[in-house]
C-alpha cells in the first residue's frame, strides 16, 4: 500500500503541482491583462466625470476576473483529473446532458444571470455606487457579479441581492446629487431677510476653499414649502458633486444655525394653542 502511494506520488504530485502552478501564473496574467486592456477600452472620452470612468472600469473588471476566475481552474481541474488517471471524455460528454437537467432546475440563476448583463450593459450602477434596492435596503455597492449585487449599509452588514429579483434599483450617486432640505422657521420670520440669509451662506458654503470643490450649484432658497402647525417650511436646494450630498446638507445645517442665531431667527418648537371654554354660569334657585 506505501508502495502504491510512493509510486504514484512520484509519478503524478509533480505534474499536479505543475498544473496548479500555471494555472494561479495564467490566472494572475490574465487578471493584469483584462484590467489593461478593459482600462484603455473605457479610456473614450465619453465619461461625464473622472470618477464615473473609474467606477465603470472597476464593476467591468471585477465581471471579467471572476469569468476568468472560473474558467481557469475548471481547465485546471479537467487537466488534474486526466493527470491523476481519471478519463474526462464522459465527464464532457455528460456536461451537456447535465446542463440541461440543470437548466430547467435552475431557472432563477438563468435570470440572475440574464439581469446583471442588462445592470452591466446599460450602466445602471457601479461597485462605489450608494444604492437603494426595491426600497427595501441601500448601501454601497461592495461587489458585483452576474448573479449578485453585494451592498454595505450604515450599519456594517453585507447584503447579498440576486440581480434577478431586483424591480427598482435607485441609484443616488449617478453623475451629481442634489441637497434637498426643508427647515422650518416661526410664522413671525420676515421671509425676505430669511431668504438673504439663506442665500447668502450657501454662497459662502460654494466660494469656500473646503466645500467649494464639492459644490456645482450654491444651495438657495427655493420656496415656501408648507404652512406647517407651528412653523413655515422653506425648501432650499442645491448640487453637489455625487455622493457628497450629505455631507454638504450636514455643514450648510450647521452654518444656518448659527445664521439664524446671529440674526434672531427663531426654529420653533412643536407648540400647540390651546383655548378653555368658560365655565357657564351656575342658575340662581328662585
């Protein structure tokens, strides 16, 4: 029996290495070829942004190295097993037969399959992208396979969705973001001073030599949104640079708190009024 195993070490362990071997040198080789040429593919002008090209190349080439991926070590595999005396003409043979069976089993994987072509091919979302999934979870983009979207939330936790389920995919980093806020002010603001100020510091926020760079449009005063129980909602808005929205929205809160401080602005607080009916009068006795 150890002679067995001595003889067939020494005839097979070698050549096994050997194929193992290649096949991480063919895999790392074709991983630094497709990342080139699918660089130099993309490089087209067309992008409307620096970052939308990078994102593009990365969800490409993360598609491409695990197709490659797979590819290799099943050869790898079909070669190990020939090596070790095992006849791989019938296990080819019967993949055809198997991929059928398989096929009217595995429907849902057809169509996983099927949607991550069309999220690939019409650009729907990128591996950085922050996006919202059937309204049901968000998070950033971690991974992206034909079959799967990996999504990273707030809170840490890994959301694996196959691409075949997805109906509404919101991608909230495409191309720019907007600051969209609503603030409430007291019914007794003088609305023209209000929007002045309003106007101003977001001004202030575009011209500043941090947040300017993340600013395309100065946030400003938009409107009157909303006759509120105990305050007058305004809408202000803006346009950032993709997924700096929040960041932007945070600092020009800050900033016009204290505005508001500085000029006797007031946020108010729910309040209700409330009115007491007089008590009626007592009938005098006869």
């Amino acid at each position: 029996m150890v002679d067995t195993i001595t003889e067939f070490a020494k005839n097979h362990v070698v050549t096994v290495l050997v194929i193992c071997g290649v096949a991480v040198v063919v895999r790392r080789f074709l991983h630094t070829l497709t990342t080139k040429l699918i660089k130099r593919a993309l490089h087209t002008g067309s992008f409307k942004s620096a970052r939308d090209e990078e994102l593009r190349e990365d969800t490409t080439i993360s598609i491409i190295h695990s197709i490659s991926t797979v590819a290799v070590w099943v050869i790898a595999s079909m070669l190990v097993l020939s090596e070790i005396g095992i006849d791989i003409a019938p296990l080819i043979a019967g993949a055809g037969v198997v991929g059928l069976a398989v096929g009217f089993g595995a429907q849902s994987l057809v169509k996983d399959v099927i949607a991550g072509m069309f999220v690939l091919l019409e650009n729907q979302y990128r591996v950085g992208d922050i996006v919202e999934i059937n309204k049901t979870v968000s998070g950033v983009v971690e991974q992206f396979t034909l079959r799967t979207t990996a999504l990273r939330d707030l809170d840490g936790m890994l959301h694996h969705v196959p691409n075949g389920i997805i109906e509404i995919a919101t991608n909230k980093t495409m191309d720019f973001a907007r600051v969209n806020l609503d603030i409430g002010v007291a019914y007794d603001t003088d609305i023209d001073t209000l929007e002045k100020i309003v106007n101003q510091v977001g001004t202030d926020m575009a011209e500043d030599e941090e947040w300017g760079p993340h600013i395309q449009d100065a946030p400003q005063f938009r409107r009157i949104q909303e006759f509120g129980d105990s305050a007058i909602l305004v809408k202000i808005v803006g346009k950032t640079e993709p997924i700096k929205q929040w960041m932007v929205t945070g600092e020009l809160r800050r900033r016009l708190k204290k505005a508001f401080d500085e000029n006797g602005i007031e946020i108010p607080f729910p309040q209700r009024v409330m009115h007491t009916a007089p008590k009626p009068s007592a009938k005098k006795k006869k």
